[in-house]
C-alpha cells in the first residue's frame, strides 16, 4: 500500500531531500488495514477531522465528536460512524454523495498520538448500526484505502476541560442549543427538531 506520491509530493521531497524518508515511512508504516492496535486508537477517541470535497473538488474539513467508541471499527477495512443533527447544512456529508473519497484524522491531545485515515465513504439511512447510535440522521461507512500513524511532534497538549452536553444520550434528553432558538433559525427548523417543542 502506498500513500500515493504524486508529482507534487515528489517535487517537495526532492526539493528538500526527503524521498528516501518518505518511502521508507511508506514501505514501514503505510497500510491498508486496520490492526488491532489501530483499532483501539479509533475506537477510544472521541472526536475526528473529516475532510472532504465537493463535486467541482473544493474541500472542506469537519470536526465530528461524540462519546469515545462512537467511531467503530467494523472489520479491518471498514468503520463506521454517525451523523448527529447540527446546523443542516450537510456541507460534508453531501460532499459524501457527490465525491465519496475521504481523510480522516484522528488525534489524542492530551498524549500526543495522531493517525490518518483514508478511504471511500457511503451513506446509508437504512444502516443496520443505526439503532446503536441514539438520535443518529444516517451512518457512515468508510471503506478503507490507507492507514497510517502520523509524526505527533508538533501536536499541542491539551486536556479535556468536559464533553459536550450535547452528544446524545440514551439516559438523558439531549439539549436544545441556543442558536436554534433564535428570531432568525426558529421559523426555519424542519418540523420535527426538537427546538420546535
């Protein structure tokens, strides 16, 4: 498995002699599989970066959170993950429908780890996993092209100060943010967002 250099890619590494590193990180530490070790990483996190492009090629980048294990590793070349509701505008997960290729990047803040994900991704309403995720629109499953860990030196240390209220619970009634109660979104919501109530 490759992390696909390109000529972009090899001009740079030329320019400031790094193609022997990077082909080495690449024959050492480029897969297309998820390990066992990989799999707990994934799975013990509990937010991720999505990017993705639109039809026409214009990226964007997401940030997805929820509960560690929200993200789930299916099998070695698959995981999973839901869509909350937010803000509707669906900028990346449309992106999904038009232009399915994706990069994920998932971090720990707090020991310093990173690792990149990618791979092709679809959109089920009808996902089996649904009834898993508590107010979950849809699932994610992302097909997997290449895994690898990614040089943690220059991550900040941070510590989680408290999860989101938001993330939703079984246990609980998830709660309303206060901007979908505003003058300006209050008319707009679908019919059956909780704001409504």
């Amino acid at each position: 498995m490759s992390a696909g250099f390109h000529d972009g890619s090899r001009s740079l590494q030329d320019r400031f002699g790094t193609r022997r590193l990077a082909d080495r990180i690449d024959e050492l530490l480029v897969t297309d599989s998820i390990d066992d070790g990989d799999r707990a990483f994934i799975e013990s996190r509990d937010m991720f970066f999505l990017a993705t492009a639109d039809e026409e090629g214009r990226p964007t980048c997401s940030y997805k959170g929820g509960d560690p294990g929200f993200v789930r590793v299916l099998d070695e070349r698959t995981i999973a993950f839901p869509v909350f509701n937010a803000n509707g505008m669906f900028l990346s997960a449309g992106n999904l429908l038009v232009h399915p290729d994706v990069g994920i990047l998932f971090l720990d803040l707090e020991r310093g780890n990173r690792m990149r994900l990618e791979g092709r991704a679809s959109v089920d309403y009808d996902d089996p996993l649904l009834a898993d995720y508590h107010e979950a629109q849809f699932v994610v499953r992302v097909d997997v092209r290449v895994v690898y860990p990614n040089c943690p030196r220059y991550i900040h240390r941070y510590q989680r100060v408290e999860t989101s209220e938001f993330v939703p619970r079984r246990d609980r009634v998830t709660p309303v943010p206060d901007w979908k109660r505003s003058d300006w979104a209050r008319d707009v919501l679908p019919d059956d967002d909780p704001a409504r109530s």
